[in-house]
C-alpha cells in the first residue's frame, strides 16, 4: 500500500512569506440547528415572519427542514467579527422564534416522531424557484429518509487575499506562464487535498457527537451500544455524524470526484448530475397524483448533494449553477464542512477551534500536495471510519503513506508543525489566540478526555441522557442570548433586512408566470 506520493513532507514555511501576507484574509460561517419545543421535540411551527423571508434573507434562512434554521454570517477580517456577528444572529433569532422554542446545541437531533412526514420540509413560497428548492428536499427524504436530514452541522468558510497569491506566483517560476486565477485554484485545490488527508485530526479535535438518542437509530441497522436507557453510543467514538451513521450514503462513495485540478472536480460533479441511478430510478419522479417528488433520478440531483468533507467554492450569479460559477471565475474560496456543533458554545463554535482551523488550512495550503488518487482515497476513508468510531481508543493506530502510525504521534507531530504558522497568525491580528488554539488542541491530542467528545459522553451519564444534556444546554443558551442586546442601528439593520426579504420573495412570486412543471421540464 506504499505507493502514495509523501505530502507534508520537510514542511518549511516559505521564506517570502511574512504576516502581511495575510491581508485580505476573509471567513465566514455557516451554521444549522434545529428549532425544539419546550417538551424538547421538533418544532412544528413555520419559519418565524419576524425573520424574514427564508428564500432571499442574506443571513437567516433553512436548511432541510422548515424547523432546521441555517445562520450565515458575512465575510468578515478577523475570527472575532465573525462570532460576533454568528452571535447577533443567534440573539435575533430568540427574539423571534415563538416563547419557550429553543435551538438544539447537538449535531444529531433527538426527540424526533418515527414518522418522516413529522419533519416538515423547507418551504419556500409559491416561486418556481421556491418549489424547485422544496422539491429537491423532498428527494433527499425519499431517498435518504428525512431523520438523516435533520442532522445539524457547521461550515468555516475561508480564503486569502490576492496579495499572497501574487507574491507566491512571483516566486514560482513554473507559475509564470498561469493567469492569477489558475494559480489561486491551483493552490487551493492543494489546500482541499491536503484538509482530506487531515479531516482525522478535525473529527478527533472538535468531533462532538459520539453518541445518538434512540429515536434517531430506530428501525435502523447499526452496532452501537447502550450509555443507558435512553442514549446509544460507542465508548470512544469522536463524530458519528460524519460516519456511516451520518451524513453519508453508499451511492456516494463509487463516484470517484477528483480535486487535483478544476476541469477534472467540475466534470466529476456534472457526470454525477447526469447519470441516472437504478434505485432512485424506482422511488419515480411523481406520486399518484403526479406531483414531483424529486428534481431527477440521478446520483446527484443538483451539485449540493454531494456531500465531502471540504468544498471549493465561488459565488453563483443569478441562475448559475456551482459549476458554472467555478468554471468562469475560479475558485473563490474553500467551504470546511466536517465540523459538528460544540454543544458548549451558545453559538455552536468557540474562538479556539476557529482559530485552529485557520492555523490548519494555512498549513494545508503550504505543505506538499500531490494528487490526491483512489489508492490513497481509500485509505483516508478507512481512517475517517477508525476516527469517527473509536478516535479516543488509546493506541488506535491510522494509515499514513501507505504505513500504520499511532493517531496520538501523527497529531502531534502536524499540531507542533503548525505552531509557527500560529504565532505569523498573532503577528498579523495581534495577541495571541491563535498560538492559544494550536496549545489547546495538542493538549487534547495527548489526552482524550479532555476532547468535547468525552465531555459529551461523561456529562450524558452524569445527566442521565444525551436528550437532557441537549435540553439543559439549550436553555443556558437561550437565557444567555437572550441577556445580550444588539445596537439600536443594528437591530434596525436587521429589522429593515427583513421586511426587504418578504418584499423581494413577494415581487419575485407576482412576477413569475410560467408553469412550474413547465419550469421543471425545462430545468431537466
């Protein structure tokens, strides 16, 4: 198994580069989380008015499920910013959800009906684009069940600035002849690969889901034992959600979507959305009464349903597809998305592991990237499995290059690597948070037990189930959020934002006139 080409291998930091580098540096969350009851099952209600429109509010929108609320914060410089405005949204949202409604801290829901029509799906108005985005959530529940689409998760956004980009091109020789555009995608693709053959060290460090209430696993085959009466578990899992469990699926793993260069990532996609797929085949694309109940039968219904543990990402135009968007304008930046929600952060992620993400995709984008080929794709998966399962077994041993290594040592050898890049990282933002994040995380990567994944764990025996130290951590968030007030103008900002969504969601619904079937049709 020994024929992998070495990546991270002597990695040095490169001498051109120093903190001003890091200008123009930008990130962004993406943040889900399900709207409960105060009994602590899934809220029924509709998306709050007060919130605005789901479908053209910038900020405040849903993800699946008419209950699953998606929070999304603006670009911002610095990891503070970000929280702080993930915050104001997360205060906005008490303010406007009906009284005693809370949002569940967990990655893996609880308390949910056995029946799949008890999780509303997203609805987004009467628009053909409304429908067309309802009718896509209606395929992923026929094909994948709907309890496997009310998993919440959280997504770091992040991209430098031209500047390193053009001062790295300058000092590569070999670069000279590429546009800016193909250098950066170059780069980046780099960084993806690189984050893959990292993803272990982000289930172990900010895995928060070891465990699942029992309504989640019913009917379900699976080999997970007992906490106590009301909590499955495995003993030293880190992430369940992002194993065979979670937010994965069989029809997936065959399709051989490559990141070594973008022609080759976005015909991988788009093979994806047009080959037809015997089982989805037979669920049909109507009921009875021939209404749709999913875009299409292929692999893929659109580019958003393939799900990977990292993302290249460019702003879409108005009827541009994601594709479309990398292919004219190239990468703009890269979407982490195999991070559960910390259950003890009332907005889901702490400064430490933002700041520790940025630390790693800066190492990523620096170290030694060969192509990333199915032979070393399947390693990482085998680690992916051994991590998200038993991550905390003490001597649990993963493939790196080819050859066994203890997890412990191979973490710990990365998170000293990355220190340097920290302290660069302190040097641009000032203190010293970043140096405090790396120190952080290796502490945990020689003590399991101090990972939030143990946490979860000891504080679910200690309260008798998973479900009531969800319920216990989402009242403390909402008192604290709701002890918090936003600025005069920005509650303003964000009243006037809203108004403006249900005005826009309204124009664009009296201004269509075509057909939705015909709209569908021509879609196909």
């Amino acid at each position: 198994m020994s024929n992998f080409a070495s990546s991270f291998v002597n990695f040095e930091i490169p001498n051109w580069f120093d903190s001003q580098h890091l200008t123009g540096m930008l990130r962004g969350i993406e943040k889900e989380g399900l709207r409960v009851k105060p009994d602590g099952f899934l809220a029924q209600t509709p998306h709050p008015a007060k919130l605005g429109s789901k479908l053209t509010h910038p900020f405040i929108t849903t993800d699946y499920s008419e209950s699953l609320l998606e929070l999304i914060t603006e670009p911002k410089s610095s990891p503070k910013e970000t929280l702080n405005m993930l915050r104001q949204l997360h205060v906005l949202v008490y303010q406007g959800i009906p009284e005693g409604e809370l949002m569940w801290p967990l990655s893996m829901p609880c308390m949910l009906s056995s029946k799949d029509e008890d999780i509303p799906l997203a609805d987004y108005g009467s628009s053909n684009t409304g429908k067309l985005k309802t009718l896509y959530r209606s395929g992923l529940g026929i094909r994948y069940g709907r309890r496997m689409q009310t998993i919440a998760g959280l997504h770091y956004n992040l991209s430098f600035g031209d500047t390193l980009f053009e001062t790295w091109q300058a000092h590569s020789p070999a670069a000279q002849e590429q546009t800016l555009t193909e250098f950066k995608n170059e780069k980046y693709l780099g960084l993806i690969r690189n984050f893959k053959r990292l993803t272990s060290i982000v289930l172990y460090l900010l895995g928060a889901s070891p465990s699942v209430c029992p309504c989640f696993v019913a009917g379900r085959e699976h080999d997970l034992e007992l906490l106590n009466d009301s909590t499955y578990y495995k003993p030293t899992a880190t992430s369940l959600r992002m194993g065979k469990l979670g937010y994965t699926n069989s029809v997936q793993e065959q399709l051989d979507i490559r990141y070594n260069y973008l022609p080759e990532y976005v015909a991988g996609l788009r093979r994806a959305i047009q080959t037809p797929h015997e089982s989805f085949a037979k669920l049909g694309l109507e009921d009875e009464d021939g209404n749709p109940i999913q875009i299409n039968n292929h692999i893929l219904q659109i580019e958003n349903e393939y799900y990977s543990p990292i993302r290249p990402k460019q702003i879409a135009m108005s009827g541009e597809t994601p594709t479309e968007a990398l292919e004219r304008r190239g990468i703009a930046y890269v979407e982490f998305r195999a991070i559960d929600l910390d259950p003890y952060s009332d907005v889901g992620i702490r400064l430490s592991s933002a700041c520790f993400l940025e630390v790693m995709a800066l190492y990523c984008l620096f170290s030694d990237s060969p192509d990333l080929l199915p032979e070393e794709e399947e390693a990482l998966a085998i680690n992916l499995e051994r991590v998200v399962n038993e991550g905390r077994r003490e001597g649990l041993h993963i493939i790196n290059n080819g050859q066994e290594q203890s997890l412990e040592g191979w973490m710990l050898m990365h998170l000293e690597r990355m220190q340097p890049l920290a302290a660069l990282l302190d040097a641009h933002y000032g203190g010293n948070d970043y140096r405090a994040a790396v120190a952080l995380m290796q502490g945990k990567a020689g003590h399991s037990e101090s990972t939030i994944s143990a946490q979860v764990n000891s504080d679910s025996k200690r309260l008798g189930s998973l479900w009531q130290l969800g319920f216990t951590l989402a009242q403390q968030h909402r008192e604290s959020l709701l002890q918090q007030t936003l600025s005069p103008n920005t509650q303003a900002k964000y009243e006037v934002l809203a108004e403006k969504s249900i005005l826009q969601q309204a124009e664009i619904e009296k201004s269509e006139t075509e057909d939705f079937m015909d709209f569908l049709q021509q879609y196909r």
